[in-house]
C-alpha cells in the first residue's frame, strides 16, 4: 500500500472513529482509533485512543496513552491541550488504586476483566478503578488461577496468583472400614489402609480388600496440586447357609413299611399260636385227632410260615430304612465291601 493510500486509510478511520466517540460508543471509536494509528502511526492519535479508554475505564491504558501522546507530540503539543491532557491525568489518578499483581513461578500472562495487561514481572503496577475486577495468571501447562478485587479509588492493593502445573500430583488419603484392610492401586503392590501417598493427576483404580469382607473397587479421580480423601467401607461377607436337607421320604417309607410288614408277622405268629393252644387243649382232654384237629394243625403250621417270612421281610425293610435314614442324616459316604464265605457272601458297610 502507497503512502497515499495509507494516509487515506487513516483518515477514514479516524473520521469514522469521530463519529463514533460523539454518539458515545466507545468501543467501537477505539477500534476505529487503533486502526488508524496502524494505518499510518502518528502521535495525534494517541489523544483520541486515552479518550476512549478512560471512558471505557481502561485507566491504566489511557494513561499510557496520554503520556506517550504528551511525550512522542512534545512541543507540537499545543498548550490548551496538554492542559487537558493533564487534567485528564489528574482525574484518572484521582479516581484509580494502584494494584501489584504477583505471579509465583515463571513468567504469566495477566488479564484484567478479560483485557491483557503484560507478562510478569510487571513493570509497573497496574491501575484500577473503583468496583470489582477481575485479576487472572495463565501460564501454558498451567490452570489458570484468578481473584476478584473489590477497587477504592486512591486505596493500592497486592494480589498473589499461583497458576497450578497441570502436572502436579495430588496428595491423597485413604481410609478404610474395617482398618487394616489391603489396598492396591493401580495394579501396583498392596499397601496397608490407612494410607496416604500422591497421585498423578487423573483416574486411578483402588481395591479394597480384607478376610470376611466383600472386596470393593472404586475410581478416585485427583486434581493437580488438590488434596483428596477417600473413605472405603466393606460389607461384611454373610455366612454360608447349611446346605437344606431333602426330607428322606423313601428311608422312613422303609423303615414304616418294614414295621407294618413285621407287624402282619406278628399277626400271624398270632394266629399260629392260637391254633397251637387249640391243639394242647385238645391233646389234654383226650380229645380226638380228626379232621378238624388237622385242619387247625395245618393252618397253624402256615401262619407260622407267613409269620417268619413277614418278620424277616419286615426286619429286613426295616433295617434298610434305618440304615440309610442314618446315612441321610449323618450325610457321611458308606463304603460298601462283599467277601465271600463259606455260607455265602457277607457284606460289610463302613460309615
């Protein structure tokens, strides 16, 4: 771009910026302002750019403005109006408190209320208006760390700001119910609980774990620099229920069966012996041997038969019954062994 063409640029944005500033739209007038002086740099400028931002309450920049306006114009400054600018300078002065703003660690970019104002160390303090402010160190790597101030004017203040390294750990405490359970973090060795150590900032797994207990996992997340602590509580683990019992139907069956079986023997050792009792009495009266007599004889002779066979049927099933309601109850393998005897094979059962 000619220097022509620049020079008009200028003047357009200056005439526009004019405009603004009388219609009271500051913000728009300083950026019209601020365009020029790129345009085509100039010291006159300078004026309308302090104009612009003590109304916008940018007292620091407006004074720098003004100062740079009365010492780049020098004695083509004319007399009324540096008395003007001095009189602008007077009032800003008057109305701001002069703030030093301190950042721990490497050098910072401060902002206040959005605005930039320079890279610590600062060379200069910072002047504030009456009201609230906001102050804020960023640092690359860093979180941002900001404060509000409350602003009275001709009142200085010092604000500390301590941007946190991304990086930092976090000091972590872990406590636990019951005490003493084990904890493993991450995979790493098992420690003892209570424990504290520091954490990388992020997502870490802890499980807990102790005799009795249902183990118990959980995500503790750390913030850089930010202390945290964590309290893990384990259920206790229920006993184990007795295994239930099914009722042993066919054993009782067994034993009950056995025991009416043994009960018709019974009936009939009954019978035999009445018919036995017949034949005494009739061999003490001299009674006669006939017909009658034999048939009592021989239906004696088969109840006693019927009684030994449901007696032993019945002690028979009977035992059968016991033994294995035993074998229920005690809930105990039975080895079962045979061996061969000279009546037969024995069996021989151990619990």
């Amino acid at each position: 771009m000619s220097p022509a063409q620049s020079k008009q640029e200028a003047a357009t944005h200056y005439q526009r910026g004019i405009g603004l500033y009388k219609e009271s739209n500051y913000s728009a007038a300083l950026s019209e302002f601020k365009a020029a002086q790129a345009a085509m740099p100039g010291w006159e400028v300078l004026f309308n750019l302090g104009l612009c931002q003590r109304r916008l309450f940018q007292y620091g920049a407006a004074i720098a403005s003004f100062e740079r306006y009365l010492g780049e114009g020098g004695a083509k400054v004319s007399k009324d109006r540096r008395a003007a600018v001095a009189d602008e300078l007077q009032q800003i002065r008057s109305l701001t408190a002069p703030i030093a703003v301190v950042v721990k660690g490497p050098s910072a970019k401060v902002l206040v209320d959005g605005e930039p104002v320079g890279n610590t160390p600062l060379a200069e303090l910072v002047l504030l208006g009456p009201g609230k402010h906001l102050v804020r160190a960023e640092r690359d790597g860093y979180s941002a760390d900001q404060k509000t101030l409350e602003v009275v004017s001709g009142e200085a203040q010092a604000v500390e700001l301590s941007p946190i390294s991304l990086t930092a750990p976090g000091h972590v405490t872990l406590e636990c119910t019951p005490a003493g359970a084990m904890l493993t973090i991450d995979d790493a060795a098992p420690a003892r609980c209570p424990l504290q150590l520091d954490l990388s900032p992020g997502t870490h797994e802890v499980l807990a774990s102790a005799d009795g207990y249902a183990a118990q996992r959980t995500e503790v997340i750390v913030q850089p620099a930010q202390p945290r602590s964590v309290r893990l509580t384990l259920v206790p683990m229920a006993a184990p229920e007795p295994p239930k019992r099914p009722f042993p139907v066919a054993s009782v069956s067994l034993l009950g069966g056995g025991v009416v079986v043994g009960g018709l023997g019974a009936m009939f050792a009954a019978l035999a012996n009445g018919a036995g009792n017949e034949l005494t009495a009739l061999s003490k009266t001299n009674g006669t041997f006939d017909a009658q007599a034999l048939a009592i004889q021989s239906t004696g002779q088969r109840n006693n038969v019927l009684a030994w066979v449901f007696i032993g049927a019945g002690s028979a099933i009977a035992a059968t019954g016991l033994v294995t309601l035993i074998i229920n109850l005690s809930q105990q393998p039975v080895q079962v062994s045979f061996a061969p005897t000279a009546s037969g094979v024995s069996a021989c059962g151990s619990f």
